[in-house]
C-alpha cells in the first residue's frame, strides 16, 4: 500500500511530489503516480516514484488520492471509478473543485478535500491554502496539514475566501517572476550581465519577502526605511508610481478572480 497517488502528474502534481520527497515527509517508495503522457511517467520513474498501469491500480494501493488532472476533465476523469473510490480519501488540487462541487458526484463514503497549493512548493517554500470545509477523519487532516506544512506555509481557509487567497498565492509566483525579469531588464539596461542581473533581482525580493513575514512590519514602514530623503530610492518609488505600479498589480488579482469566477 501506498501512502499517496497523483491521478495526473503536471506542473503541480510533480511540484508537490518531488517536495515532498526532497523534505524527506515520504520516501519515494510510499508514492505511485499515474498519467497518460508517456513523457511524464519517464520523469516519475527518473525519481524513483512508482508508475501505476492504469487509474484502477492507483486506487486499489493508495492511502491518499491526489486529483491533479485539468479541472476541466475531473468529473469524466473520476465518474468510471466512483465505486472504487468509496471509503477513499481523496485531495483535490484541480481549480474550481472545491468541497461543495465534488459533494454533487462524490459518494457519501468518500472522504474529500480541496487544497490550493503553488509551484513555489518544489524548492519547500509554497503557500498552500486547505479548505476548513472537509469530510476527512481528524487523523487524516493532520497528515494532509503536517504534509503541505514539510514544503512551505500553510493557512485552512473558509470556503468563501478559497477563489479570492487562492488566486493571490497561485497566479502570484507568475507576477513575481515578471517583476524579477523587469527589475533585472532595468539592470541589464544599465550595464549589469544578465545572470548577475537575475541573482540579484531574485534574492533581493526573496529578502525583502523574508523581512516582512519575521518582523511583521507594514510594507510601506520597510519601504519608507529604504527611501532615504532626496535619494536614489525615492527616485525609483516615484517612477513605479508614475507606471501605476501598485494599481496595475492590484488589477491582475482582480482580473484573475474575475475570470475564475466566470468558469
């Protein structure tokens, strides 16, 4: 028996395996992995993590059942197996399938909850939000907690609030690398060698992050502890100003909410 399946193994599912692994929660060995993408079954096998035949194998030797296919196919994905999953516990990390929208097809048996994990999570600095609202055993709750815990932050979330968080800590890492890319655009700019440009970028945000979450200090204190007066700092913060940076930022969250409400 397995500890964890991955039902799908993308960008997320693989992210959140190979974390796993490397924080040392679960060996290898406790992890099978299912996906029809041959290329993606290669790189399972490259980290000695199991590769299942089919999705009837997964379930039958799975402990904890990741759904990490596109939310778009969830429900055709699962509906052949509804029966074999009775008295499973599965995790569900697809966008949109929240506790409430697999309650409409799920059977009673089956024990379910909705997580909302980033990429950040494969280097054990993810920000993964749980969904308060659940049907697991308290023991099993535990474990899906102290496991999104071994790679990165954790915060259980009330359902209302799962769309809105969710799209700040899930499209966020991509607005963050657009940030990193421009700050060492402008360095380049001035002359600075690209590689040198995006240590620098990176670390500096990195830092800056770091700094917030330990001293619990207002984004504008730190910023105003930066910007000495008639400064090169200052300077800076007037131009993002002039670029409407805080408003074009607060937009994308907006956007992206937006759109997930739609679907």
């Amino acid at each position: 028996m397995k500890k964890i399946g991955f039902i799908g193994f993308g960008n997320m599912a693989s992210a959140i395996a190979l974390g796993i692994i490397d924080a040392k929660f679960l060996n290898a060995n406790e992890i099978i992995a299912y996906d029809i993408d041959e290329n993606k079954a290669e790189k399972m096998r490259s980290y000695h993590i199991d590769v299942a035949h089919d999705i009837d194998e997964l379930i039958a030797c799975s402990e904890f059942i990741f759904v990490g296919v596109k939310p778009q196919v969830v429900e055709s994905v699962l509906d052949p197996y509804l029966q074999k999953l009775e008295n499973k516990a599965i995790i569900s990390i697809a966008l949109g399938y929240d506790f409430d929208r697999y309650q409409t097809f799920l059977d009673d048996s089956t024990r379910h909850i909705f997580v909302m994990p980033n990429t950040p999570v494969r280097v054990l600095q993810g920000m993964s939000l749980i969904e308060e609202k659940h049907s697991l055993k308290d023991q099993e709750f535990e474990f899906v907690k102290n496991m999104f815990s071994a790679i990165g932050q954790v915060e259980v979330v009330s359902s209302h609030l799962m769309s809105t968080a969710g799209t700040l800590s899930g499209c966020g890492p991509a607005f963050v690398y657009m940030i990193i890319e421009a700050l060492a655009d402008g360095a380049v700019k001035e002359g600075v060698p690209r590689e040198m440009a995006y240590t620098l970028a990176s670390q500096t945000l990195m830092g800056a992050a770091k700094m917030q979450l330990e001293t619990h200090l207002h984004p504008g204190v730190l910023k105003d502890q930066v910007c000495s007066p008639g400064g090169s700092t200052i300077c800076g913060v007037e131009a993002l100003e002039d670029g409407k940076l805080r408003a074009t930022l607060i937009s994308a969250i907006s956007a992206a909410v937006h759109y997930q409400e739609k679907k």
